[in-house]
C-alpha cells in the first residue's frame, strides 16, 4: 500500500523535473538559438560549405529547426551556376542532420520584401514573396522540388554591365528541379542536365526595353536591331527544360524602332556590292507602334515584330531620308524547339512590308547591284515614281535568300539602259534561293524616252529583267526585256538618232517629221540587244542629199526592224532580215500610191574608233528608182525613173562603198533621159563598184520607145537599147558627180520611125523645104567623155515624100550623121564626113518620069552643127548627082514648061561643091558650083519664106545664061550673064551673110 502510494508520489515528481528540464531546455534553446542567430558563428559555420553563403542580420527561433530571419542572403557560388536570394524577411526552415553532416538542406523557406534574386548574370530587384521547399544547396547536389514567387514592382539588371533590363515587374512564378549535379565534373562546366531537371511556370507584366530583352535572342542576326520602351507580357511554361506550347512574351511598343544595317547583312566573303567611295551602305529604320512577340507552338520558338502606321527611312552617314509611311511592318523568326540549352539561336528571318512608298528610287540597288568599278546605269533597273508596296524578304545566314515585291503606281518612272518608261503601272520583283534578281514592270498610258529623246507615248510598256544578285556577276549575265504593244511615236525624227550610229557624217538620209504607230520587243544582255521593233507611220517626211543635190520625199512606211544581234557599246549591229515598205503619191495620179518593199537579207554593221563600215543585201520592189539620180551626170542629161525588181549586195567603210558592191533592178517600167531624148520599156539595170574607184551603171531596154522629151507626139519603136555609165573616180563622184569625171555610152541600134514627118522640127520654119510622109528607121551610138561628146546617126527612109517649095518629091533618104568634138555646154559639134544621099527621088506633081530614079549625094567637110530647134549648121559641101535636070524643073517654071528647054538643061554625071547655111529660118547655098560634061553652073540660092531667092549662071557649051530668082520667079539674063552674075554676087553676098546667117551660137 506504501508502495502504491509512494507511485503515486513519485509520477507528479517526474512530470515536473520533465517539466523543469522542458522549461531549462526551452529557456537554454531560447538563449542559445537567440545567441546562434544573432551573432556570425552560425553563418559563418554554413558559410564554410563548400559553395555556400548565407548571412542574416537578426533572427529568432521560436522551435528548433525554424528561424525568422531579417535581411537574409544566401547564395550558391559556383561560377557555372551562381544563384542568391536576399530578401528583408524570411522564414527559415533548414535540416539539422543535413548541417551535421555539412549539407545545406532547406525544408522550407519563405520570404518576403525580396530585395534581390540572382541566377548567374541575372538579377530580380522587387516586392513580394518566394518560397522554396525540400531544397538542397550544394556543391554536387542542387534540388529544388517546390520554387515559387510571386513579385510587384521589380525590375531585371544584368549585373555585368548594371543594366535594367525590365522595369515594373509583376510576376507571378511557379518552378520545381529536380536533384541534379548542377556541375560537370570533368569539365567544371553547367551540368546540361540541369536543363532537363528543370519544370517552371510564369506570368509577368511589366515595362521593358526591346533592345534589352530581345536582342540577346536575336544575336545571330547581326544586322538586325530592335529599340523602344513598352508593356511586357507573357506565361513561360518549361516542362522538363523545354517551352511549352502555350508559352507566349509580348512586348507592345508605343514607339517602336526597328533598324536593318545593310553592312552586316552578308557574309564575311561578300563582295561590297555597295560600298563606294565616301557612300558606305545604308541603314533602314523602321518607325512605328509596334508589337514583339516571342512564342511557341509545338515545334518552333516563333519571334515576331510588327509595327503599324510605319515611317521607313534610309539612313547613310548623317543623313536620313524617308521612302515609305503609313506601312505595315513584320519581321518573324524561327527556331526549333528544344531544351533550352540546346536551343539554337536564329539564323534566318522574314520581313514583310505593306504601306505607301514615296521614293523608288531607293530600290535602285537592290535591282541594279553594281561594284565601285561599274556605272549604275549599266545595270538592272532604276526607279523613280511613289506608289503602294507590298514587299517579302526571307533572310537565312545573314543573307537575302528570297524575296518579293509588288509595287501599283500612279506614278512609276522605270529606267534601263537608258530606256524610261513613265505612266502609272504594276512593278513586281522576285529574288530567287539561286541569288537571281527577277524584275517584271509594266507600265500603262506611258511615255518611253531614251537619252532625252522621246520615243513612244500613250504606250502599255512592259520591262522584264533579270539579274544575279552578285555585282561581278551581274555584268556578265544581267538580262532585260523590252516590249510595248498599240503605241505611238509622235516625232519620227527621233529615229535620225540611231540611223546616225550606222550612216557617215553627214547623214545621207535623215528623218524630218511625222508620226508612225509601233509594237516590238527589245531583248537585252550585258553585251548586247536583239528583238523586233514595228513602225507603221503615215505622212512620213524624209530628206536625202548627196554632194550638192538634195530632195524630200514624202511617204507611208511600214517597218519590220529585226535585231538579230547589237553590241550595247555600239560597235556591232545586224539587222539582218529587216523588212521596210512604203507608199508615195502618183505625180500624175496623187490619188494612186505607189508602193515598193524591200527586205534586207544582209544588214551587218561596225563602228570602230567612230568609223562607220558594214555589208549588206537587200531585195525586193522599188517603185522609184530616182535616188540613182544623185550618183549620175547632169551635164549628161542622165536620169532615171521607174519601178521594178531590186537586188543589191554590197559594203561600205565611212561615206565610201567598197568593192564588189552590185545593184541589179528587172523593170517592169524604166525610163531613162539621155541628153534630150527619154526612152522607156521593160528592161535591167545593173550597177556596181569594180574597185575603189570605178564604178559602172548600165541598162539595157530590150524593147523600147523613144521620143523628145518636150515632144508630145507617139514616141519611136525600137529594140536593144543599151546605156552604160562609167567613172574611175567614185570617192570624187561621192562629193558631186560632176561630168567630167563620167564616160557614158549609149547605143539605140534599132529604131524605127512610124512617122517621118517628126523631123520637120530639125528644119529651118518656112524655108521650103518640109516632110510630107513616110517610115524611117534610125540608128544611133553616142560617146559621153565629161562635156565631151561624139556619135553617129543614121536615117534611112524609104518611098519618103517631101515639098520643095511648091513641088513634091518622093524617093528614098540615106542621112548619116558623124559627129565629133561635141562640147555639151554649148551643143556645138563637128560634123565631118557625114553625109545626105536621095535615091530614086521623082516629082509627084506632074508624073515625073523624066525625074524617076534620079538621086544625089551630099558630103560635107568642115561642117560645124549647134544642136538646136531647129539645128543650125554650116559646112562645106561636096556633091553628085545623076543629073541638073531635076533641079532645073524644080527652080525654073520655063523648064517644066517647054521640053526642049528641060532637055536642053539636063545635063548627066554631075559634080560639084558648095557652102551650106542652116539657121533657124533659112536655108542656104553659097558658091554652088557644078560641072559636068559641058555645063558649068554657078549659083547662090537661099530658102526662106516659102520661096527661093538669089542668082545662078548656067553654061552649056558656047551657050550662057543668067537667071535671077525673086520670090521663086526666074528672070533671065542673056547679055553677058556672067559678067551679071558677078556683079550680082559681089553686090548681094556680104549683106546677105550678115543678115541670113549669124553666128550659130546656141542660146
């Protein structure tokens, strides 16, 4: 019972020394943590694991193992993974068999009023609270299961440079590691593992700096930079290391700026496409408010960067000038994605541009690239204009990979190779992965110039070109196309221009005025052009001057220009295939158009050292053949006309042909003018240049017709007209095709002459003696040296009939005409040797069968012709003839009166001489002398005014006569006759020289 009692003594004994010792052990707990936390051993002792610091500037414990703390810092140094926490108030739950055993094991930890929370580089200055839990600092081990935070007004500094990354920050963060070695041993480096262990949610608001957070992203983009101030906003989900889907960081930018320096936008191997001279690239800078985004879907990190209301500007040096605004501007770039230490950053970007562009010229680079050695205007296309532009670029490597550009113009100004197009139009461009430059503009209600000259208007102009984007090559290979289509050339004298680049100086041809209409297509390549070009114009006014002829032919035209090959420094060009008509005016029918056509088979043309040369062959019809003109004698008289077949080879050097050059015409009608003659018919011409200094024109006229060229009457009949040109001195013909440098023969071998009365024109008017009827035939040969002239002419008529005075004759006529020493200025020739013969001549007034069959023959000597209207002519006469019968029948009315008379005066086997005169209205016989058996008969006997007048003194045997002819009335003289006669002679010659025969000069 004792014992019971004395149990139950001793229990509230033990309960109270347990208390006593609970209480001494609380109160030495208390004093003891209060001492620990209050003064640096215990820091200190954690300080010296290895890789950790902590300290605390006061703290209390209120059980074991959980401290309050003020101004907390604890941090683990590592150089590959440095992180601290300092925070104003935290509450602190740390393992104490983990500290035993050197470890820093956090069971839990709250704090609150973070002043700094640092991971490596990084540091998070805010307000708010962080709490971790089951966290394990050491150096081999980091583990972190429970991490979250939750901070208001914070901001980000990157501690190397003390920059403020973000400001305003509220983020609410929810992040959980697992145990994981955070440093490789081997190479002391960040365990990549770490990335893996890593699992985090965050959702921050706050005020940052594009340039800042961004860029450091966007590292691999050097030619890229983004700045400007905005809200920042966004949820990071990272499972496992790796962004999650919904992962999202939005900056929106009231002010946004994004810049592009062209410098940095190639490769290190890049040729300088544009760095000239005191003119470096520029950089293009972007204005606007604007938006960045970096987000992920399930494959991709995507960054994006748009901007709206956009003013785009080029910067170079100093100086900025703005070429776009109100635009749209995106950027966007792209990454696989992965865990986050194995995220590459982005090499590769696009760029989208939409909005109004004020100048286009600033695209000239892009499609005109070009090296310090090149002139810009030698390449691509130059622009000028404003319009709207949607534009899209892909950049990989810091280099244009492809791109596209579409520009609608009001206003488009597009230059190449000196072509300018300008209306309003559509431009696209494409740059391919193949680094091609492929350009399409096309232009509508345009103007065309080129080098000021203007070409076309109110056309639809289409330009294509392409090019490589790199410069050196871009010389080589750069292409272009030019088309137009329904266009009209206002001035055709525009074109003068370019014949000038293939023509001597002067121009031979040149365009005066006109319009034409015109489609075509050039084709263009470094080197060289080639296409076709299409003119059809109407009233075209053209002039042409050789030496000191010129004229102006007024015409419509149709040209097929074909450009088989030009070398674009002008010192090639092959038209070959060229195809020119044209229509010209009927003189005598204005209604009618003539039209010819010609096709140049060979046109290949040089320039070298600025001389002009080239070959050509051409065919086709001409429907005038006048421009022979210039190249043939005035004094000559030569000219031609006509229409026919022409065939011309040939070439040139400067303002000479060369030899062989040869033009062949078959006429279907050829006139040709010779002296004062035109003969006309079908027939071929040929010239052609033999050597350097002889040429030779010739014709032939198988059939033709042949008349003066002031004469209205039927034109003479003949076959083998020949005429031949020639000089041995064509480089001065080329000056002025003066005559003495021609030697011109001409040949009309048969001629017949349907009506003999034509040459009436060639006797003196009312001299008696005049054509009545008959046919002729007429055969003629000239020789034109210069003014120097010689010929033959032959007349023969059969069964002629011919008045003399009141009687009429018929027989036949013999008159050859031999002519030399002919002057063409004065028509003065000798006329030697020829001679006049009548045969079976018989009067037709009475029958005449005393007088049938009688003839006579005249030659002359010394004879001087003036080839007049009518001719004038002076010679020495020898003559024959059957017998004086005829002529006393003719002269005397007693003779044809009284037989015996008649008998008594016919007197056979006649020979004499005399001096003939011809002038314009008289015929005369001067010193007449004829003998014959025994008659002697001396006479002076001029033909004029229908009648004959002057004196004779006949002969016969012992028997004299005198007879006196007055108005054609014979009035004998029988006593001394002779002496009359004398006396007759000697009273009536000189006068009648003076007064009859003046000198014959031709006027």
């Amino acid at each position: 019972m004792s014992d019971a009692n004395t149990g139950k003594q001793r229990l509230p004994r033990l309960l109270l020394k347990a208390l006593i010792g609970l209480l001494l052990m609380t109160v030495i707990w208390v004093a003891g943590s209060y001492w620990l936390l209050n003064s640096q051993w215990l820091p200190e002792r954690i300080s010296q694991f290895e890789g950790i610091d902590i300290r605390w500037d006061q703290g209390v414990s209120r059980h074991p193992g959980r401290w309050e703390l003020e101004g907390l810092y604890l941090a683990r140094e590592d150089d590959a993974l440095p992180i601290a926490i300092e925070a104003e108030h935290a509450t602190l739950s740390l393992s104490l068999l983990a500290l035993l055993r050197g470890e820093l094991h956090i069971d839990a930890l709250d704090a609150d009023g973070i002043r700094r929370l640092t991971i490596g580089d990084i540091a998070l200055e805010a307000e708010g609270q962080l709490r971790v839990e089951d966290t394990t600092l050491s150096r081999d081990t980091l583990a972190v299961p429970h991490f979250s935070l939750a901070i208001t007004h914070g901001r980000l500094v990157r501690q190397s440079d003390q920059a403020a990354l973000v400001n305003d920050i509220q983020l609410t963060a929810e992040a959980t590691l697992a145990s994981v070695a955070p440093v490789d041993v081997a190479s002391g480096e960040l365990n990549p593992d770490v990335w893996a262990a890593l699992s985090a949610q965050l959702r921050v608001d706050a005020q940052a700096d594009a340039w800042d957070v961004f860029m450091p992203y966007l590292d691999t983009l050097p030619w890229l930079s983004l700045a400007g101030r905005g809200a920042l906003t966004g949820t990071v989900n990272l499972k496992a290391g790796e962004l999650q889907p919904d992962s999202a960081l939005t900056l929106a930018a009231p002010a946004l700026r994004l810049a592009v320096d062209e410098q940095r936008l190639r490769t290190p191997d890049d040729s300088p496409r544009w760095l000239i001279a005191d003119n470096p690239p520029p950089s293009h800078v972007a204005s606007g408010e604007g938006q960045i985004r970096l987000f992920v879907d399930r494959d991709h990190v995507h960054f994006s960067t748009r901007l709206s209301d956009v003013a785009l500007a080029e910067a170079v040096l100093a100086d900025t000038h703005v070429y776009a605004e109100h635009a749209e501007l995106r950027l966007a770039a792209q990454i696989p994605n992965q865990r986050l230490d194995q995220l590459a950053l982005p090499t590769a970007a696009t760029l989208e541009l939409e909005g109004d562009i004020t100048r286009l010229d600033m695209l000239d680079r892009y499609l005109a690239p070009h090296s310090p050695s090149q002139n810009a205007e030698e390449q691509g296309i130059r622009l000028a204009g404003h319009g709207h532009i949607d534009a899209q670029a892909s950049i990989r490597e810091s280099r244009p990979h492809r791109a596209s550009l579409t520009i609608r113009a009001n206003e488009l100004i597009a230059d190449t190779r000196g072509f300018i197009a300008q209306g309003s139009g559509l431009l696209t461009a494409q740059l391919t992965p193949q680094a091609m430059i492929d350009v399409t503009v096309n232009v509508a209600d345009a103007t065309l110039h080129h080098y000021n000259r203007l070409l076309l208007e109110d056309a639809d102009i289409n330009v294509v070109a392409s090019s490589p984007k790199d410069a050196d090559q871009a010389r080589e290979a750069a292409s272009a196309t030019l088309s137009w289509q329904a266009t009209r050339l206002p001035n055709i004298r525009v074109l003068q221009g370019y014949l000038a680049a293939i023509l001597p100086e002067p121009a031979p041809l040149q365009m005066l005025s006109g319009q034409a209409t015109s489609h075509g297509q050039l084709d263009f390549t470094a080197t060289q052009a080639s296409g076709q070009v299409y003119l059809s114009g109407v009233g075209i006014a053209t002039h042409w001057q050789h030496g000191e002829q010129s004229g102006t032919l007024t015409s419509d035209m149709q040209l097929n220009l074909t450009i088989s090959q030009a070398a674009m420094d002008g010192s090639t060009l092959d038209i070959s295939g060229t195809r020119l008509n044209w229509q010209v005016a009927d003189i005598d029918q204005p209604s009618e158009r003539l039209a010819s056509a010609l096709v140049l088979t060979d046109g290949r043309f040089q320039r070298l050292d600025e001389v002009p040369s080239g070959q050509f062959a051409l065919e086709g019809s001409v429907q005038r053949l006048g421009f022979l003109n210039a190249f043939l004698p005035d004094a000559h008289g030569l000219a031609i006309a006509g229409e026919g077949q022409l065939f011309a080879q040939g070439a040139f050097r400067d303002d000479r042909l060369l030899a062989p050059t040869r033009l062949r015409v078959n006429a279907d009608q050829l006139e040709v003018t010779f002296l004062d003659y035109l003969a006309t018919g079908r027939g071929e011409l040929t010239a052609q240049l033999n050597s350097a200094e002889q040429a030779q024109l010739s014709l032939g006229i198988p059939r033709f017709a042949l008349g003066r060229q002031d004469d209205d009457r039927p034109h003479l009949e003949g076959r083998h007209f020949a005429l031949t040109t020639q000089t041995e001195h064509f480089s001065a013909v080329l000056e002025s095709p003066q005559a003495e440098h021609f030697t011109t023969r001409i040949a009309l071998p048969i001629t017949e002459v349907p009506d003999f009365t034509r040459y009436n024109r060639y006797l003196p008017e009312d001299a008696g003696i005049t054509l009545l009827d008959g046919q002729a035939s007429l055969e003629s040969e000239w020789l034109l040296e210069g003014l120097n002239a010689q010929g033959e002419i032959t007349l023969r008529a059969f069964g002629a009939e011919l008045a003399l005075l009141e009687q009429r004759l018929r027989g036949d006529l013999q008159f050859y005409l031999h002519l030399t020493d002919g002057d063409l200025e004065t028509q003065r020739f000798t006329a030697d040797d020829s001679f006049l013969r009548l045969e079976n001549i018989a009067r037709l007034n009475e029958g005449g069968s005393a007088d049938t069959g009688w003839w006579v023959q005249l030659l002359m000597d010394e004879a001087q012709l003036d080839w007049a209207d009518p001719i004038r002519l002076t010679s020495q006469l020898r003559l024959e003839m059957r017998d004086t019968g005829l002529l006393a029948r003719l002269f005397l009315t007693r003779a044809r009166d009284s037989d015996w008379l008649g008998r008594l005066l016919n007197v056979r086997d006649i020979s004499g001489t005399a001096r003939l005169l011809i002038n314009g209205n008289q015929i005369g016989l001067r010193d007449l002398t004829l003998t014959g058996g025994p008659l002697l008969l001396l006479a002076d006997v001029t033909l004029a005014d229908r009648s004959a007048n002057g004196a004779l003194y006949a002969r016969l045997g012992a028997l004299g006569l005198g007879v006196e002819l007055n108005q054609s009335e014979p009035t004998l003289r029988v006593i001394q006759p002779r002496r009359w006669f004398d006396r007759w002679q000697e009273a009536n010659r000189l006068p009648r020289y003076r007064s009859t025969l003046p000198a014959p000069a031709y006027q």
